[in-house]
C-alpha cells in the first residue's frame, strides 16, 4: 500500500478527534469523566492499590538513600513546602498563594475558566508556556512526600495535601492552561501517585482526600484519553508521555471500564512505540540526548510496574531498554554529565532526587536511588555497552570517540524516515549540527554545544540556537546545511549525510561528510583522538570561486582563551591545552564573548572562536588540540 494512502485514515481519525475536544466544551464532561469515582470508597483501598502498582517498599527505599541524595530530597522539599518555585531559569520564587497559571519570570497568568482548545493562542512574546506547565507537573510534592518518609514531619504531608486541593480547586478539569497538553497531564498523574503512595500512612490523609484525589485522577485518564498526542506518520516523547500516563492511570482504575480499555490500549501502544522510536541499537530517533534521558524514564518506570503487576512484554522491550541505558553508558562523560545535543527541555518524568539538569549517570548506576526504586520486584537491566570504549552508531549517525580520559561525540545528519510523507519537513528535535562535536578531558569539558535555550517564548532565540554556527562545524556562504521553517519545530531537508566510518587501534578514528543538495557544497570532517590530543581535518568542496567559510569553536562555561598568532592558549582550573590551526587558506582567528545554554531557560557567559577564510572550489584545515 502506497504510504500517504496508509496513513490517510489514521490522519482523518486524528482530525475527528480534534474537532470533538473542540466542541466537547458543550458536553456534560464532569459528568462524563467521573464514572468510575465510586470503585474505591476509602483511602485504604486507594493506597492499597497504589502499593500494588508501585510496590510496597517505597519508603523504605527512600530511606536508604545516601547522605548526599537525602540532603538534597530535604532542602528542596523545605522550598516547596515554602511556596518557593525554582524552574527552567527562573531562580528562586515565592509564590504566595501559589498561582498555578503564572508564568513566574515575566509575571503573565493565562486566565483559568477558558476552555483549553481555546488557550493556545494567548500566549504572549516572552512568556514560556513551560513554566506552568512545569509547577504543575508536581514534582515538588515528590520531594515533600520522600522528606515526609526520611523525617516523619507531618507538616510536608498537610503540604502535599493542601496543594493537591488547591490545585484540583483553581484548574477545573479542561479550563486551565494546564489542561492544554496532555503530556503535561500525565506527568503529572505519575507524580501524584508515587507521592500519594509515599504518604499513606500519614493521618493527615483522609478518607475524604482520597475521593477526592482519585476523583481528579479519573478526570486525568478522561482528558488523555480524549487528547492524544499522536502525529501521523510519525510518533515523538509527547505521544509516548501521554501512553505512560494511559499505563498509570489504567492500573490505577482499572476496576471501572475505562480504566481496563485504556490499560488494553496502552501496553499495546507502548510496546508498538519502543519499537519505533527506539533504534535497535538504543538510541533514540529524536537524537537528542536530553529527549533520550526522558525517553528512558518513560520506557523504564512503566516497564518495572508492568512486570511488577504481571504483565508480558515482547522481550524485544527489554533489549531495547537496556541498549537505551547502555547508550547513556556510552555518552556520560566522566563526571556524570551528557553532552548538549540537539535540543533539551530539562525534561523529567520522575526526577526522585533533585539532580543538576546535565547529570545523566544515575539512569546506570545501580546504587543509585533512581535505578533501586525503579528496579524493585525486579531483575536490573545490565547496560548493553561498555561505557570506556569508542562506538559508532550508524543509524543515528554519531559517534563517540574515547581515550584514556579524553572524550568525543560527534553528530551527522540522518535522513527521517518520514520525509517523503512530510514534504521534506523534519519535525524533531534536530539541530543544524552536521560534523559538530564535543571534546572533553575527563570531567573538564573544553568544546560544547551551545545547546537550545528556549522554545516558543522567543522563537527567533531558538532559531539563532539551532543554526551551524552555534555549533562546532562549518558553514559556508552563509548557507544553513538544512533550512529552518518557519514553524518552531520545522527543519527543512537539504543535505545527503553520509554515515560515519569508524575503526579503533592506538588512535580513535571517525570520519564523515554531507553535501548540501541545492548548495552543492561537500564537508568530509575526520577526527582522531589520541591519549594527549584530538586533530579535526576539514575538507571543503565546492563549485565556482570566492567561497567564505566560516568555523566556529564554541569553548566550554568557565574555559579562558587567549590568542597567539594562529594558535590559541586555553586555560580550565589548573588545565592547559594548546590549540593549533594549520590550512593553505589564510586564516582570520577572532576570540569572542558569547553564550551557552546548560539548561532550558538559563543563558551563561562563554567564549568562542570563530574562524573565516575564503577558498576557490577545495579547501582543507587542519585543527589540533594538545594537552
């Protein structure tokens, strides 16, 4: 069957049920979304359900936690029950009462009473729809729940609670900007569940609380299942979020008849969405490494509760979670922290322990809190992948090359499976980061991505983000190697990537190459990472004469560099390195003040170098970096 054609149906299926949201604002939802309320009468049976999907050693796992996990659960969880907000940048934030719609680093609140199909379009210029949404993802009563079951204080249980009655209260179930996104609905309903579970043996906790908690709940399986995130042709972390949810809530209710369809439907869903979203060799098709991490909370928690409630999955779900973990075996440089690739949200499903947004390793270390929750009642997943060895993962289109303590990703360009569907659109996470790379000397990071910064609060910020000369690559006349639409989201087609060659002996080696289609412009890009240094060659082929291109090195946070001649002095702490540019063109070398973004929504003060020189047809560069 023709492609287009077979995904005409699943297209108007989605169109149908968009239209119905739209127009179920005329509908008796209240009504409709509390069917089930009277399936559990008391607390009892609501907690007793709830240690049936979670376990029933929770607590005591938080208790086992280290000093330093402990100190961290405590400080944050003393900030929430404090009304005190630090999200996406924002810094620390009293909100006093708590304003579930405001934006807190502009001071904008999306009204509540608007029907939510209507609420999209009122978000104005500079204020980040994310930040609501990100309070309302509750994982600051996680935090106040686990302090409750390290210290016994009642007082962040009347916490949790009073906060989940005043959310329930100010956000009517459809009628806050809480309720625009699904994704955001289900995060949320996996955070009241786990911190419910941790809370209830509290007295606190009433009879009453729990109706009326679980009453809320059920809405938040009637809205997902009603708003599903499904593109056609192609799935993403949104879609995946909202099944995950599906999973939990499903569990959770499925005394009552939605709650087993749903369930059905659900572990169908998640086990046909692994398989496409996740190459066989772990990595994620989005090729973000902070849309990885999130990933993999998402195919990790609701695959331990699975097993744990005595479901079957396909066993090529376990493989392709433990590959998933092995790849961030793989690009966890040695202090525990990714790489900046592609685009980063901060993202999180669970986050047990409030942890620095980079810091990826706890997802593969068994003793850490994380991994000992997640593998309760069940077998740890051994990583696929030795986390010291160089790799190559063709299908992705990266590399990652390591040497002693020396360390190198590497990002291509791979084509979308759906492009011929889409008109040569790509809608992920992508950036224009063809042959860009990271380098990093054991937990001292020298050349990073600028990473992305922020999404729709400042779209034309985010473009600048995505471009190749935020990025650790060449760009020549100016031409983008892919074209930035003029939606968010959208990056237009325009180079043949060509995989990577790779081989490994006393020096690590990759190569790769792009040739842009309307350009006709070639870059072949070889690196080889030795014990002491890394030696980047760029070749450069393009028709006609007075090419200018232009190379950017974008040096790490708290990385100074002064220049001398053609070679540049880098300092880090107490760490030199030399950098040394060799090419028959004359190079023009400049040092300037720029940004990165670490995290989303926070900008920090950096350096990078930026070098130009024009070329007739062929060019070729050669750059070394020595300890």
């Amino acid at each position: 069957m023709n492609d287009k054609i077979k995904y005409f149906f699943p297209k108007v299926k989605n169109r149908i049920s968009r239209l119905v949201s739209k127009f179920s604002e005329n509908l008796p939802v209240e009504k409709m979304s509390v069917r089930g309320l009277d399936s559990i009468s008391c607390k009892v049976e609501l907690v007793t359900r709830l240690e049936r999907i979670l376990g029933t050693c929770l607590s005591d796992t938080i208790r086992s936690a280290s000093e330093e996990e402990k100190k961290s659960i405590l400080l944050h969880a003393d900030e929430a029950k404090q009304h005190i907000f630090k999200v996406l940048g924002s810094g620390p934030v009293k909100m006093e009462p708590i304003n579930w719609s405001r934006e807190i680093k502009t001071g904008y609140t999306w009204p509540v009473g608007v029907y939510y199909f209507k609420i999209r379009s009122l978000t104005p210029k500079g204020s980040d729809i994310k930040i609501p949404w990100e309070i309302s993802r509750c994982h600051h009563l996680l935090w106040m729940a686990e302090a409750y079951c390290l210290t016994g204080d009642e007082s962040y249980v009347e916490q949790v609670i009073s906060q989940i009655q005043n959310w329930i209260k100010y956000n009517p179930l459809m009628y806050s900007v809480n309720w625009t996104c699904a994704m955001e609905v289900s995060i949320r309903a996996v955070n009241w569940m786990y911190s419910l579970a941790l809370i209830g043996d509290s007295e606190a906790f009433t009879d009453r609380f729990a109706k009326e908690v679980y009453r809320s709940l059920y809405q938040h399986l009637f809205f997902v299942n009603r708003n599903l995130e499904k593109c056609i042709p192609y799935s993403n972390n949104h879609y995946f979020s909202d099944i995950v949810g599906m999973l939990f809530l499903g569990q959770l209710l499925s005394l009552t008849r939605d709650g087993r369809r749903t369930l059905k439907y659900a572990i169908k869903e998640y086990c046909k969405e692994v398989k496409l979203q996740v190459f066989p060799s772990g990595v994620n098709y989005e090729r973000s490494v902070s849309y990885h991490r999130l990933m993999t909370e998402l195919v990790l928690y609701p695959y331990y509760m699975l097993k744990r409630t005595g479901h079957h999955l396909p066993e090529v779900i376990t493989d392709r979670l433990s590959r998933m973990l092995g790849y961030i075996n793989q690009y966890t440089m040695a202090n525990g922290c990714s790489p900046m690739v592609s685009d980063n949200d901060d993202g999180r499903l669970l986050p047990l322990v409030p942890i620095p947004f980079m810091k990826h390793a706890y997802l593969v270390k068994a003793d850490n809190l994380d991994s000992r929750v997640a593998s309760i009642g069940c077998q740890w997943l051994a990583p696929a992948y030795e986390s010291d060895k160089s790799c190559v993962h063709a299908e992705a289109n990266l590399a990652i090359l390591k040497k002693d303590r020396l360390y190198v990703f590497i990002s291509c360009f791979h084509r979308w499976r759906y492009d011929h569907i889409t008109g040569n659109y790509l809608s992920t996470h992508l950036h224009n980061d063809l042959l860009s790379f990271v380098f990093a000397d054991g937990e001292t990071p020298i050349i990073s991505d600028a990473g992305a910064y922020c999404y729709t609060s400042d779209i034309d910020t985010w473009k600048s983000f995505r471009t190749a000369k935020k990025h650790n690559t060449i760009i020549v006349d100016d031409e983008e190697p892919n074209l930035l639409g003029n939606f968010a989201f959208m990056m237009k087609y325009n180079s043949d990537a060509k995989p990577m060659l790779f081989s490994s002996c006393d020096i690590e080696h990759c190569e790769g190459e792009y040739t842009t289609i309307e350009g006709r412009m070639t870059h072949h890009r070889e690196i080889d990472l030795g014990s002491s240094f890394v030696n980047i060659l760029d070749s450069l082929v393009k028709n006609g004469a007075g090419h200018k291109a232009y190379m950017s090195f974008h040096f790490a946070e708290g990385v100074e560099a002064k220049l001398d001649g053609q070679t540049i002095k880098l300092f880090s702490g107490e760490k030199q390195y030399k950098m040394s540019l060799y090419s028959s063109s004359t190079l023009r070398l400049c040092i300037v003040n720029d940004t990165l973004s670490p995290s989303f929504g926070v900008l920090v003060h950096s350096k990078t170098l930026v070098v130009e020189f024009e070329f007739n047809e062929k060019a070729e560069c050669v750059t070394r970096i020595e300890r």
